[in-house]
C-alpha cells in the first residue's frame, strides 16, 4: 500500500515538472513601452518691427566757396572757405521694418527709419558775406534706408545679444542756412552713401514678441549743404556719424520659442513594441 502511494507521488511531482514550463510560457508578459521622443523645432520665419531713438551727429566739417573780394581775408586763403566750428543738436526718430529669422543665430530685416530736425549752429570769421562772419543756423532731417543682418550670440535667460551691420542710404535735407544778418543760403536734399554697426540685447516678452534695446553707429557720406546766394556757395558737408540710442519691439510671425520662451519640441513617433510569440 505504502508503495503503491509513493508511485503515485512520484507520477505526480513529475507531471508538475513537466507542465510547469508550459504554464509559464503561457503567462502574459506587458510590452516594452518606449519612452516618447521630442526634438527641437527649427526656429525661423517672417517677423516685422518697430523702433524709436535717440540720435546725435557729428559732422567732420563745412566747406563753402567765396566769390570777389573778401575784406578782411576769408578765414583760409583762395576762394574755398570752411566753417571755424559745426555743432549739431540731439534728436528724436522713429523706424520700422521687415525681416526673416533663418535660424537661431542668423536674421535679416530692411528698415526704414525717420529722423527729426537735428539744429545746426556754425561760426565763420572774416567779412566775406553770406552765409555771415558769424554765425550761421541750420538743421537737417534725414530718412535713413538700410539693409541689415544680424548674428545672434545664444539665449542666456530670455536675453539674447546680438551684433550686426547694414548697408544702403540715407536722404539729407538740409534747412536754409541764415547767417546772424539774416542773410540765407538755401539748403540743399540729397540721397548719400551710407553704412551702419549695431550691438544690443533682445528679451523675449511672449511667444511671438520681443524686446529690442541696441545701440546703432551710422556714417553718412558728404554731400552738398546749401547754394550760392550773394557771392557766397555752395557749401558741402564733410559727412557725419550718427549715434543711436534704440527701443522696439519685433513681432515673430512663426513664434520665438527656443529664444528663451520655452522651447518648442516637436513630437516624433516612437518605435513600434516588440512583439512576443
């Protein structure tokens, strides 16, 4: 009796051995769920902008041309003369433009900007007339057009620096130049040369809006500042450089994420599970 209970012991654990494995097989094992892939979006596209500064010029100098006698001599010697000393007055302007953001580290854009009357005072000495042995009151306002590119140095908590430069031209029109008798000279408008450095810093505000606060150098080539009146002309500017304080906004039509608003990731597929047989 006691042998034939331990056969059926036996038959049993090695039925168990036997059909263990095929339970397990037959166990549900979860897929593998790959981790969801982002990569960065490309940031690009349209933007358009808006601008007002501050501006100061320089000029390098006046020269005029005298005609007949000069008593008391002319200041230099010969017919050509030039101003004993330029200033010319601060400024407020205003500007726009449209650009296109390329990448993360390079944009364009043209802009058009307009700059209020800069007042000029000169002085001359001898008695050669017009425009006055004295002094002498102008002014200028310009409309300055340039094409631009931009290199931008990498986001540093929403602030983004960046240098750049333009080229194009600008057009001076320049007011009657009127000596302290009350003698005048007409001013002279004309389109020059003209080339400008920039440096500043962007901060962006929102999704699609940035702040812009730069610094901009512009030289303007010389040109023709007024005629001739009363033996006295034409005069001619030696050229000037402007100094710009800058403010504005540009508005990115694509959005500026990855300009430090939170970068945008775009959502790849992930690989499809393995599949267990």
């Amino acid at each position: 009796m006691f042998a034939k209970s331990k056969s059926a012991l036996l038959g049993i654990l090695l039925l168990a051995g036997i059909s263990a494995p095929a339970a397990a097989a037959d166990l549900y094992e979860p897929p593998v769920v790959p981790t969801p892939v982002y990569q960065p979006v490309a940031t690009g596209g349209w933007y358009i902008r808006g601008d007002i500064d501050y501006h100061w010029s320089e000029t390098s100098g006046v020269d005029y041309t005298t005609y007949g006698a000069c008593p008391g001599g002319c200041g230099s010697a010969g017919p050509g003369d030039s101003f004993d000393t330029t200033h010319l007055d601060g400024a407020w302007s205003a500007g726009a433009g449209i650009g296109y953001k390329i990448n993360r580290y390079l944009r364009t854009d043209v802009t058009v900007d307009y700059w209020g009357k800069s007042d000029f005072h000169g002085t001359t000495s001898g008695a050669c007339g017009t425009p006055g042995c004295a002094d002498n009151d102008s002014g200028y306002t310009a409309w300055l057009l340039l094409a631009n590119a931009y290199a931008d140095l990498g986001t540093y908590h929403g602030i983004t620096p960046y240098i750049g430069a333009g080229i194009g031209g600008a057009h001076i029109a320049w007011d009657d130049v009127v000596d302290a008798g009350g003698t005048s000279n007409p001013g002279e408008s004309n389109w020059r040369f003209a080339y400008a450095l920039m440096a500043g810093a962007s901060y962006c505000l929102t999704h699609n809006i940035d702040l812009d606060i730069g610094y901009r150098f512009t030289h303007i080539q010389g040109g023709k500042m007024f005629g001739y009146a009363n033996n006295v002309g034409p005069g001619y500017d030696k050229g000037m450089n402007v100094h710009e304080v800058r403010a504005g906004l540009r508005y990115n039509f694509g959005g500026n994420d990855g300009d430090g608003c939170g970068e945008q990731m775009a959502y790849v597929p992930p690989a499809p599970a393995p599949v267990y047989k």
